[in-house]
C-alpha cells in the first residue's frame, strides 16, 4: 500500500503553523504496513490542489488530505474534491444533526456558515468527525483512494485512529510489514561509525535498511526491514 500525504493552507508555507500531521501520519501508516512515498503541501488555490491530486494518483493508489474543510471562505477543499470526481454538492441530514449536537456541546448557535458544514460530496462516503464538525471524506476511482480529513489534528488523529486506518487496512490485507529498530550511539563521529558498520552493511539483506541520523554528540542508528510476514521480518 503506498500512500501519499496532502496538507492543505497557507499557513503552513508561510511558516504561520508547523505541520505535525504528517510525522504523525507516516508513523502510524508505517505500523499498518503502509509506505509513505510523498509529502506534498499546497495552498489553498484549486488549481494547486487539483494539480496535487493528480501527480498523487500517478504515484500512489492512497492519498490522505488534511486541511480546507473548515466552515470559512478559504475553506475550498470540498467544492474543489467535488469538482475532481464529478459530482455535486448535497444536503447531508446525518451530518447536520451531528452539527447540531456538536454545537449544542460548545453553547453555540447554528448560523449559515456551519449548516453548510452539512453539504458534502454526493459521490463520497461520509464519515463522522466525533470530534469536529467538519465531516470526513472518502472517496474511491479506479481502485484507487482519496480521504479528506480536517487539519486539527486532535480531529485528524482521532479519525484515523478510529475509522481511516482500520479501513485502510480491510482494504490492503496483503500490505507488507515495516519494521523500524533504534539504537543510539553516543561521542562517536558519524563518518567513523559509518567505516566501523561497513562489513555489517554489506552483509544485511536487500530488504533491511540502516539509516544514521546524527545529532551533536549523539547518533540514532534506525534499522529499518521490510517483510510480507512479521514473524520473519522480525528475526
């Protein structure tokens, strides 16, 4: 399963917030056996995004996108998922009445700009944000997958964790095992350590990886394997 990661805003190329959704993303993706193979950030301009999907499905068949689902102007991520799989807008009741409740929680009044929180995609299949009022979106073309989730992250992570990533998974039962295993290497320099393991290197099997990550005074070794069984890959 390879998948590539989309984050939507401004905001996050103009330095106004740090985009920690990915790094958490690719982490969790990685323990289900999913290989994050691009990183893309883009504004919120629709041509931009468009152009993003597309190179995205021309390299992987998942694609997650964060961002542009807010209730606000600048918030184009729907209109422009509608426009790319060539359908229309409508009016969700299941959305709008977890809308109410949402709202209702908060001490807050409905006014037009959440209500239109309600319309989603006719084509998607609609799953709650427990705990947002965006609605998320799945979306499926020719075997392959786009998911449209908010960019807070406490509502990224909470639907990944409850519905995206199990879904995924049914979907992709014969995704490979990945691996990761850390040790840490301390006052040894980097170049040296690197003739140091160069036998061992050579010696590792095509599908195991060592990666050095240095920092001042400290060296992570990230030994990285990848598999079809987890049993095997682990030895």
């Amino acid at each position: 399963m390879n998948v590539e990661i989309i984050t939507i805003g401004d905001e996050l190329l103009i330095g106004q917030v740090v985009d920690t959704n990915s790094a958490w993303m690719a982490k969790e993706l990685n323990a289900i056996g999913a290989e994050v193979m691009h990183i893309t950030t883009v504004r919120d301009r629709k041509d931009e995004m468009t152009e993003a999907f597309n190179e995205a499905f021309s390299r992987v068949n998942v694609v997650l996108v964060t961002g542009g689902l807010g209730p606000t102007k600048d918030d184009i991520t729907k209109q422009t998922l509608c426009d790319y799989f060539g359908t229309k807008l409508v009016f969700s009741e299941e959305v709008y009445a977890h809308l109410e409740k949402m709202l209702q929680r908060r001490g807050l009044q409905m006014n037009p700009s959440n209500r239109d929180q309600a319309l989603v995609p006719e084509s998607c299949t609609v799953i709650q944000n427990e705990v947002g009022t965006a609605p998320v979106m799945w979306f499926e073309r020719n075997g392959q997958i786009l998911v449209s989730m908010p960019g807070v992250p406490s509502e990224m992570k909470q639907t990944m964790s409850a519905d995206i990533l199990p879904r995924l998974s049914a979907c992709h039962r014969d995704a490979a095992v990945i691996l990761h295993h850390t040790s840490l290497v301390r006052n040894f320099p980097e170049s040296v350590l690197s003739e140091f393991l160069d036998d061992y290197e050579k010696a590792m099997p095509e599908d195991v990886k060592l990666a050095y990550l240095p920092t001042p005074g400290l060296i992570r070794l990230r030994l990285t394997a990848r598999g079809t069984d987890a049993e095997k890959t682990k030895r």
